[in-house]
C-alpha cells in the first residue's frame, strides 16, 4: 500500500521513517554459550526458528497519507517519542 500511495504522490511512514525502507528480520547465527552448547536464543528470548517463521510478514505501524501529513507525524514522532531509536 505504501508503495501505491508513494507513486500518487503520497507518503507511507511508521511514525520513524520510510515503510518501505523497513527490513524483515534477519535471521541470527547460532551461537556456543560457556558450557559449549549451542545457544539459539537472542538477548530478548526468541530463538532463530521464531524469527525465521516470521518471514516477511513483519508488523509495523502504518500510516499514510499525503506527504505534508506524514511528514507532521514524523516529526511529531521525533519530538514527543521516546528513547526508541
């Protein structure tokens, strides 16, 4: 959709930046803990074959619209955030 409504004329955005600049996971190499046994989980939990299931189909905020809105709420975004990025 972000994509559609760019070629009109229009921007796409996730509050941050570009939708279309937004990357699927990547899946993590496995990794040897202490005990040398192979650690497939990543600082927040989730092990590789979690993140590789999701694919592309990754959730992000969407918003569209004309490029002058967009463009507000990104700012918007950038000043009352918070320490996200």
């Amino acid at each position: 959709m972000a994509m559609i409504m760019e070629q009109a004329g229009g921007a796409g955005s996730t509050g941050y930046g570009r939708i279309l600049d937004v990357l699927p996971p990547q899946p993590k190499k496995k990794r040897r803990n202490d005990e040398n046994e192979i650690d497939n989980d990543d600082e927040n939990g989730k092990s590789f074959e979690e993140e590789a299931g999701k694919g592309i189909h990754v959730r992000v905020p969407t918003f569209l619209g004309s490029v002058e809105n967009v463009f507000e709420l990104d700012q918007f975004h950038k000043y009352y955030g918070g320490d996200d990025e």
